[in-house]
C-alpha cells in the first residue's frame, strides 16, 4: 500500500517515536523512506545573503539525518536523506508531491484547546491541509 514513505524531522530529541512509527511501516509495506530536513529560511532575507551559513547548515544537517537512518538501514530498508531550505510546511509538500510520496510520518505536538486559532499554524496542520496523501501524525 504505501511504497514511499516521507518523514520530516526538526532534528530534535522528539522525533523518535516517530522514527519507531516510520521504520515499522517501512518494513511491515517495504517501503522506500527519504528523511527530510528543512532548515528554516530567515523571512525576509534572501538565501544568497547568508549562502555560507546555510550551506553549513545544509551539511550538519545531512551528517546527522545519515545517522538517523542506520537504524532503517541495519534492517536492510532502502532510505535516503534529504535537506532543504525554506518554509518548512511549504517544503515538506513540495518534497511530498515531487517524490511521488505515498504516506508522510510526522511527529507532532500537543496544542492546548483554546480559540479555534490557537495552534493551528504549525507545520503540521499546514501539511495536512495542504498535501494530497495521507499523512501519519505521531504524538
């Protein structure tokens, strides 16, 4: 069923249940998984003005999804390591539909109840209102 499988992560201490979530599904469909990191754009400021921060960031970023994917890789499933820059729910869809993604895993945090507003600006509300496969949110 779901033979592409796109987990997003902000690289923190968080994401391992939803690391656990991805590589189960991964084994259970032999799905392909690419983790994707987005390094979030200063707004305002174009990229070429701090092109040598970003590029580091670009390769800390990749040394550590590498690491993150041994464990799916000492399970012999194929996964693949992805970073980009810019608005992190804008990029998450935009990888999702180029990749021809089947399903994205991502973790989530907990919003209070409130206003009806209150929350529902984070990435992962956006990617859901906005890509067209399913997604798994992790809590």
């Amino acid at each position: 069923m779901f033979k592409r499988i796109l987990v997003p992560l902000d690289l923190s201490r968080r994401n391992q249940k939803t690391l656990d979530t991805a590589r189960e599904l991964a084994q259970l469909h032999r799905a392909r998984v690419t983790l994707l990191h987005v390094v979030h754009q200063i707004p305002d400021l174009a990229a070429s003005e701090l092109s040598g921060f970003y590029r580091r960031l670009e390769r800390v970023s990749a040394l550590r999804l590498r690491r993150i994917a041994a464990p799916f890789t000492a399970r012999g499933l194929p996964v693949s390591v992805a970073v980009c820059i810019g608005e992190p729910a804008r990029e998450i869809v935009k990888s999702a539909a180029t990749r021809k993604i089947d399903l994205i895993v991502m973790g989530s945090h907990k919003v209070a109840p409130g206003p009806p507003s209150a929350g529902w600006g984070t990435t992962s509300y956006k990617v859901g209102i906005f890509c067209r496969c399913p997604i798994l949110l992790v809590k």
